[in-house]
C-alpha cells in the first residue's frame, strides 16, 4: 500500500481511507490480494480456477472436468484446499442458481480446514481492527469484523440467508469437509456471517474485453473477491482513485490529485457525472444502506451533459486561507479578477493560457492512446490533469474527459483480451 493510507474512524461512516500526504494523478494507492475469489462458471473453462490468468494450455484436474488451472502449482494449490471438497458438485451448485457471492461465502471456509476455524473460535468476537490490520490478507480473522448491518436486517432477509448457510453446510458434508460434528453447527454460522458481509464488501473482478484490435472495449465481469483493505475505502460519487485487475489481485490508483487528510473515495457504482443525485443516493442507501454526503451529493454537482462550456470555475490565489470558486465567462476581456470572499485580486490571464494547453495535451494523449501507445498517453493524461489541478476547480467538463482517460488507459494494465487479432 502506499506509505499515506492510513484508516481513520467516524460514528458516521465507519472505518475509512485516508491519505497523510498529497497524492498526485497515477499514484498507486493499493494492491491486494484477494482474501477470497471464484470465478464465473461462464469463464471456468477460460480462467485458472485459482489465480483468474487466462489460460491458452490448460491443466486439468485429474477428477473432474468442471475447472482449469494455469499451472501445476494452481492445480495442487486448489486440490489441496478449496477445489478438495468442491470437485464433483461444481455442476449442481451453478444450477442452483446460487449467485456468485454464495459460492464465495462456501469457498471461504473450503480454503481452509475445520481444525483452523475451530482453532480461532475463542478469539473471533473480541477482535480488535488493531490486531486484524497486522493480520495477511488470508487470515479469516483479518475479514470477520467487516460490516454486516445485521442489527438492521428483516427476518425475512434472515430467513433466506439461513436457507442459502444451510445449503452450504449441506455441501461442506457431502464434501467431506467435517471429521467433527460439534464444527458443523459453528461453521453453518460462519457460512451465515460470510453471507452477511460479503453483500456490503465484495468487489467485481474484471477483464477488459474488445472483439478486435480496433474494438474500444468494455469492462467485463468474470468473478468476484473480497479484498481486506479495499473494503475500508468508502464510497464517493466523484472517485479519487479507479481499480484494475491483474488475474485476481486488485490495483487502485489516483485518477486525481487528493490533498493530505482527505479522504480516499472509491466508487461502488453511481456517479454523479451519469445519474442524478436523488437516484444515486436512492441506489446507495438501498444498496448500502447509507446516505451518500461525498463532495458532489453535497454541492449537488451537474450531469456531465449539463455542464456549462461557457463560465470556466477559476481557484482563487488568496491561497489555502481562501477556498472560493471564481465563476469568470469564457469570453471575459478583464484579467485582474477581485475575489468576493477574500478580496484578493486572481491574474486569470496564465490560467487562461494553461487551460489552451491542456486542450492540446488531452487531444495529443487522445491520439497516443488510439495508437496503443499506453504509458504515453498516460503520462500526458497526467501532465494535463496537474495543469487543470493548478487554476481550476471541479466540476467541468475537460476535467472529467481527462479522468476518463486515465482511467480507460489504466485499464489496459489490468486484465485484458482481445477475440479476434487482424493481421496487419
């Protein structure tokens, strides 16, 4: 992780992301493997079962042909653990209809053994996060004290998770998971708690995906995990940082400038660029079961599409005593702007100038990224980023243009696949 993440607490909201330094654009922020992963069964031919790599010679299991692996070591991996007691019941379990998140919750528990759950029973309900920050990322205690919302739970939903932990249970039997009878009813317990926290800390796992060479592409789901310390980074509508996959570990970097003491805001699906702030916070309290208050539900910040060209949102120079927003017209004749609340007079004409710059930059990293030079486009992505970051305020439109171009080229470091390559 980066040296500046640290993890600060509010009544509020909980445990969450900060930064003790200034981050700047392109910064990796994190990278983590996941505690737990499955695969879709759509791309269990396709991925190694265990470490999601898609795989051109698999290697199979020797006694079912419901899975690949990439390599012997991610063969023996699986069937020394989780694929053990999975191997055979695969078919049935993907009939079911039970979703992917589920089967997380049954893989949890088949990755390890029942002596090691039944070891950690005494210590599970007084752990502190100072004990599970030191923990790794494989450690059942590092995951158990994630948010539940159980104490907010109808019976109903009880009633149908229980359900689903029973039919887990039922699997971990037939599986040949217990040698003990009094680790049954625990673990049936375990599998509920796992159902409960995997709804609120989950993440998609993803894979870039174009036809051809030529395709843009889009972001495909091929799994899911569950990642210890990106489940702490709370939910932003206007994201600090974006998230690429390499096989089934995560990358988070900064797609914007995010000054210390910040907070580091990931984003779990509606941005305000894309959907109204009502219908946002209506999908995250439904989702989530809270009431989104980041910087763009506050100031309630337009649509993408209705974004003003017109008036360019200029920093005021008093400096950090002074957080005004100068509201200056396009076509303005005067370069000596006094502000309203500091009274300090802004010189708009070298931010004017800088803002002709970037037009350059963003349509020169356009053209470099169309050409499938990546790390070049990258880089004038951020140069035009830091140049916008010195004289204007969010929200405007270039901003976010850039912001997609960053992330569309960090993608590219991640998962990635390409159906059909044309000859040149």
């Amino acid at each position: 992780a980066e040296k500046g993440l640290y993890f600060d607490y509010s009544s509020e909201e909980g445990r969450f992301a900060k930064t003790n330094v200034d981050l700047k654009p392109n910064t990796i922020v994190l990278v983590e493997k996941p505690h737990v992963s499955v695969l879709l069964e759509e791309y269990s031919k396709t991925h190694c079962s265990t470490c999601f790599k898609r795989v051109s010679v698999p290697v199979c299991c020797p006694k079912c042909s419901d899975v690949v692996f990439c390599s012997e070591d991610c063969e023996s991996t699986a069937n020394s653990g989780y694929h053990k007691y999975e191997c055979g019941f695969l078919p049935i379990f993907w009939k079911s209809g039970a979703s992917i998140t589920c089967h997380m919750a049954l893989r949890m528990i088949t990755q390890q053994s029942e002596e090691y759950f039944l070891q950690l029973r005494p210590e599970l309900a007084g752990l502190t996060s100072e004990q599970t920050d030191k923990l790794k990322h494989d450690d059942y205690r590092k995951i158990y004290k994630l948010v539940t919302h159980e104490e907010s739970r109808s019976a109903e939903d009880f009633f149908q998770r229980t359900l689903m932990a029973t039919l887990l249970n039922a699997c971990l039997t037939l599986g040949g998971f217990y040698k003990t009878k009094e680790a049954e009813s625990f673990i049936g317990g375990l599998l509920l708690h796992n159902l409960q926290l995997l709804q609120f800390n989950a993440h998609e796992i993803s894979e870039l995906q174009r036809e051809d060479d030529r395709d843009v592409g889009k972001s495909v789901f091929i799994g899911g995990g569950l990642y210890p310390t990106l489940a702490l980074f709370n939910h932003s509508c206007e994201p600090g940082v974006t998230r690429y996959y390499k096989g089934n570990s995560v990358c988070v970097r900064s797609v914007r400038s995010i000054p210390a003491g910040s907070m580091i805001g990931e984003n779990y699906g509606p941005l305000f660029t894309q959907k109204p702030r009502e219908e946002r916070r209506a999908t995250l309290l439904n989702q989530y079961r809270f009431s989104c208050n980041c910087r763009a539900c506050s100031e309630n910040w337009p649509l993408f599409s209705e974004m003003d060209d017109t008036v360019l949102r200029f920093k005021c120079d008093g400096g950090k005593i002074c957080s005004n927003v100068l509201l200056i017209p396009s076509e303005i004749n005067e370069f000596m702007i006094k502000c309203t609340e500091c009274g300090e007079h802004t010189n708009i004409m070298k931010g004017l100038k800088l803002v002709q710059d970037t037009e350059t930059m963003f349509k020169l990293a356009t053209k470099m990224h169309s050409a499938g030079e990546i790390e070049a486009a990258l880089y004038k992505y951020v140069e035009e980023m830091n140049t916008l970051d010195e004289v204007l305020v969010p929200p405007y439109r270039d901003y976010h243009l850039c912001q997609q171009g960053l992330r569309s080229c960090m993608l590219e470091y991640g998962n990635r696949y390409v159906k059909f390559v044309t000859k040149k």
